[in-house]
C-alpha cells in the first residue's frame, strides 16, 4: 500500500528555522535506512507558509491568498511517499524517526492513497482508468533517457579516434572486454574480439552516444542516422567532407532544402550514418 507520511508544521518551521547538524545527519541516515529497505519514492521538505499560497474555490470564483497561513497545526513542512505492506509496517517506520522538529513537540500523520479501483462506482464504464494507465504510461515515460548506442562490429577504438580527430568527441568512458571483471560464457565472443571495445560512452556536442564492438563482425545495422546540427556553412562542410572520407559514401549531397539552409546525408566508413544541416529559420 502507498502512503503519504506528513511532517506537521511547528512554530519553528512555519518561521524558517533550520535544523541543527545533528537532526540533519540523524534524518539523512533514516532516509537511508527507508531506501535500503525499499519502501521510500521519494520525500523532501517543505519551506514555511510565508512563501506560499492557496487557491480558494467557491463556485466559478478563485481567490489567492498569500501566506503565511495561521493554523500550525493543519500545516505541513515535510513529507514522504513510502510503499508499505500495512499502516502497521508505516507505525512502526514512523516510530523510528527522529524529532523533526527537535526541542519542539511535533507530530507525523500518515494517510493511505486511494486508488483507481477505489472509483468504480464512479467509472462504470472504465474509461477513467484507462486514462489513469495512460497517464501513469506517460510520466513513467517522462523519466526514461534516451541514448544512441552503437555497434562497430570491431571498429570501434578506429571509430572513436575519428570522432575524436573530426567531430572533437569527449571519450567518457572506455573498457575492452579483456578487462572486465565479469568472464564471459565460451562461444560468446568472436575469436579475436577478446581486445575489442565492450562499452564505451563519448559525449558529441551536448549529446551522450554510447558504443561497443559487440560480441561479432557479423552484426549490423543502419535503420536510423545521427542528426548534426551545425551553427555554421564551413564547420557544416568540413563535418561532411571528414565523414565522407576514408571511404565514406555521400547520400544526399549538402544543398538548400526549406527546412535548412544547407543539409545533406553521409554514412561514414563505419556503417553509421549521419544527418548534417544548417538550424533553419524558427517558425513564424
């Protein structure tokens, strides 16, 4: 069950003082403790009244009013989202808090969420929890880091030199497989790739890419292209002509498109290809 734990306020908070060092490194080992036992999402505190606001609903009307707010009691200055098996596992992690609020008397309030079965009465048809799921999909989704990984069939410590040479790459990160820590099952590797690149990750422009050799030569793939947007023509051409090189093939020549005043496609020696193109007017 998901419960929200709820740190009220106290005279101290709501007029900003801040903890002392001891209170400090006593919660930061608690919350250590509730991560270690994999119940705490996520948690933080909250500054006083003063600096916020409510939003009063009466009818069509909405009314702002600025703190700070007088009932100490009713306020909140920290909380949790914890994950639990039962309001009583949350007691007894509640129990082993420290004072938040330190000399001062304080109190912690824990409520359960609700959830989307909680409304059936009110979604007979179930549309509201499909687009419960689609919007828990999509701030899942949010969270998710996209990376290009590419695979260099052998190449990659040649490929990384290039990038390095012509695109001033930022190698980050680089082990071969003769160097991890971990052995790998017989027949994993293609004979010869022993000192070949397992992992590595460079940093292109504000872009992270990540590569490896694979475990073969025989892998391949060229389903999509790296987009390159280049500020100036002579940097734009001086990229494509290096990727082009070295026995590089020109897809699409550099030219004027509505989209871009100079844009034109390569796929490099390696196998990857690449887009290349002037940023072109923002839209009116």
């Amino acid at each position: 069950m998901k419960v929200m734990v709820m740190v009220k306020a106290s005279p101290g908070s709501e007029a900003g003082k801040m903890p002392s060092e001891a209170l400090m490194t006593a919660m930061m080992n608690f919350n250590e403790e509730l991560v270690k036992a994999g119940i705490m999402e996520s948690g933080d505190g909250l500054k006083p009244t003063s600096e916020g606001v409510r939003v009063r609903f009466d009818g069509s009307k909405r009314l702002v009013t600025t703190g700070p707010f007088a009932e100490t009691n009713e306020l909140i200055a920290g909380y949790w989202i914890w994950n639990v098996n039962s309001m009583e596992e949350a007691i007894e992690w509640v129990k082993k808090c420290p004072n938040p609020m330190e000399e001062e008397a304080s109190d912690i309030e824990i409520r359960t969420f609700y959830e989307i079965d909680d409304f059936a009465v009110a979604d007979p048809d179930g549309k509201s929890r499909e687009k419960d799921n689609a919007l828990r999909q999509a701030l899942a989704m949010q969270q998710v880091e996209v990376n290009n990984y590419l695979f260099f069939s052998g190449r990659c410590d040649e490929a990384l030199a290039f990038y390095q040479q012509h695109l001033s790459a930022d190698i980050k990160f680089l082990i071969h497989f003769n160097e991890s820590p971990d052995t790998f099952p017989e027949g994993t590797l293609q004979a010869g790739f022993e000192n070949k690149v397992m992992h590595a990750e460079f940093s292109l422009g504000k872009v992270r890419i990540m590569a490896s050799d694979g475990c073969n030569d025989a892998e391949t793939f060229s389903g999509f292209r790296i987009a390159l947007n280049v500020p100036t023509e002579d940097e734009a051409r001086r990229i494509f002509a290096a990727l082009a090189s070295n026995g590089g093939k020109v897809d699409m020549p550099l030219m004027k498109t509505f989209w871009s005043p100079l844009y034109g496609q390569v796929t490099d020696q390696f196998g990857v290809g690449w887009m290349v193109m002037l940023p072109g007017d923002e839209p009116a």
